[in-house]
C-alpha cells in the first residue's frame, strides 16, 4: 500500500514538472467553460493543419520566426502545390515514364501557414530538444529496426502482416496519436466528453480513443492500436499518460515528418484551452529504447465549425487482394 501511494505521488509530481514548463503559455485571463459534471470543457470539432513539420528543416535556425519568414514560407508552400498539380497543356500527352498522378492539391489539405503558439511563428513542432530534431540513438535504432523486423510490414503471405496504415487499421503519420501529428489531409478531430471520460476522434481513417479519466492501465498484455490512454485533470488541464503501444503501430511516417516508437514508449499528454477557439496541445515522448533523451513537442488545435464526415477507407480493400494475389502469380 505504501509503495503505491509513493508511486501515485511520483506521477503526479512528473506531471507537475512536465506542466510547469508550459506553463508560461497559459493566459490565467481566460476562464475555462465547465461542462454539466463540472469537468473543464475540451468539446468540438478541432484540426492541427499546419505547414509546420514535426523536424526544423536547414530554411530555419531558430523556433521562434518572423512574420516575414511565416509569410515567405505560405508563398513558397503555395508555389509548390501549383507545380506538384503538374497540370498538362493543351494538346500534350503525358511522356513515357512520366509520374501519371495520383491525389492532386484539390484532395490535399496540410494546411497553409505555419504553426502559431500565442504570438510565436514556430518553426518545427519540436520545442526539445533546442535544435528542433528528434534525438535518435543510431545503435539501437539498428538495432530495434532490424531486417527482420522490417520485413514483417511487406510480407506477401499474411494480410493482417502489412502496415497498418496500408490496411485502413491505423491512420498514417501517427494521425490519431498519440502523438497527433497533422498529414496529408483529414488533420481534424472531435473531443467529446462523459463523467469519467473524454472521446478523441480522428478523422483519418475515423481512429478513436478513449481516455479514462483516473483510470489504472491495462495489463502489459493488452496492447490497443492507439496505446492504452489514462488521464486525470490537475486545474484546468488535461493530462493523459498512454502505454502499452501495438508493435504493429510503430513506423509513424506523414507526408512531411518520420519517427518511430517502440512498444514499451510513454507518451504525456497536455490539452488545455486557452481560448474559445484554440487548445493547446502539447506531448512528450519517453521511449529509451530509440532515443537519446525525452522529445516534447508542441501546437494549437485550433476550432473548426464544419462537421466530421465518415473516411471510408477500409480493411479488405482492392489494393490488399491486389498485393497478395500478385504475390502467388510470382510464385508460381
């Protein structure tokens, strides 16, 4: 009983010390709306679209950038998805061995400006480490990743041993989280709350998890998609504390962003309105057995009035018969 009330304490003290970082950010002006059980109110539709990626990239040295670079960066986003239309003249046909197109800009939406945390331009969702990039031990990463590893995710034989994103199971780029991270489109979100829970829906391929509020974890055995996600509200703030990853679940590649977590990782996670319209979003990542140290990052989600529609991407689709009957003809 002892230990686990020092346990309990030990919890909860990390997560004071992981909130007080943040808490410069939080306006004490903005009073928090209540929901009918007196829990703060997360409700709504949301979306963290961004041109922001995870990683600075060699254009910026700094976090914090400039009104000007924010608007340079827009215009040369906006050239980019004109070129990538590759739009055919009249009368030519496209060249042998010319990319022939799959989605184009009218089905892309990562968003069209950078992040802005309060009155800050951001420059990579990453605020640590300093330099903006994932701190990777290079050893065990080779070591974790091994061939045969990597060879599970492309097997031909098994359809339940592709990738999960490729099987519609899990959305890609680590969509619905943890962390959340925006990808090529579909970068909204529906929070719900109930006396004990709160509901967080992905659009992309509808992921949903559900977390319990001052719940205990699962077992080590049972292993969700997502994670298995607690959480517990310290003032007005939710913090949640996932664990028991899928192994399956591991590769979390979007469109402009990669990492990866192993199955034992932790992930904490803040949200916390800090205004009508916007919540900020904050998750830190402790998973030794792939980097160096802990990685936190960091973006609104800011408020969206359109509704969430169902995305109907789906197991048993044509591309996975496709794949696996190939494979016999190969075979053969």
């Amino acid at each position: 009983m002892e230990s686990g009330v020092q346990n309990n304490t030990k919890i909860a003290t990390l997560g004071l010390i992981f909130l007080s970082v943040a808490g410069s950010i939080f306006s004490d002006s903005y009073q928090t709306q209540k929901t009918w059980f007196g829990d703060p109110d997360l409700q709504g539709t949301w979306t963290n679209s961004t041109l922001t990626t995870l990683e600075r990239s060699s254009s910026f040295k700094e976090l914090v950038v400039s009104e000007e670079q924010a608007e340079i960066a827009a215009l040369i986003a906006s050239q980019g998805n004109d070129a990538y239309d590759n739009y055919l003249k009249e009368g030519e046909t496209p060249k042998k061995g010319q990319d022939v197109g799959g989605y184009n800009t009218a089905w892309m939406d990562p968003g069209t400006k950078l992040l802005k945390v309060g009155d800050e331009y951001r420059s990579s969702i990453i605020i640590s480490p300093k330099n903006g990039k994932l701190p990777w031990d290079a050893k065990k990463r080779r070591e974790y990743f091994s061939k045969d590893l990597r060879r599970k995710f492309k097997r031909t034989d098994h359809p339940e041993l592709r990738g999960v994103g490729e099987r519609c199971v899990v959305g890609f780029g680590s969509s619905g989280g943890p962390p959340m991270m925006n990808v090529l489109y579909n970068n909204n979100y529906q929070i719900v709350q109930s006396p004990g829970y709160v509901m967080i829906m992905a659009e992309m391929i509808h992921d949903t998890r559900i977390v319990r509020i001052e719940g205990a974890h699962l077992p080590e055995s049972m292993d969700p998609w997502m994670g298995d996600s607690i959480g517990r509200w310290e003032g007005d703030t939710l913090v949640v504390e996932t664990t028991n990853f899928n192994w399956q679940h591991i590769h979390r590649a979007g469109l402009r962003h990669y990492f990866a977590i192993s199955k034992d990782a932790k992930i904490t996670e803040i949200f916390r309105r800090t205004s009508d319209t916007e919540i900020l979003y904050r998750f830190r990542v402790d998973d030794p057995n792939l980097y160096k140290s802990a990685w936190v990052g960091e973006m609104p989600l800011r408020a969206q009035s359109d509704k969430i529609y169902e995305y109907a991407c789906h197991e048993g689709n044509y591309a996975m018969a496709n794949i696996l009957a190939g494979a016999r003809e190969v075979e053969k």
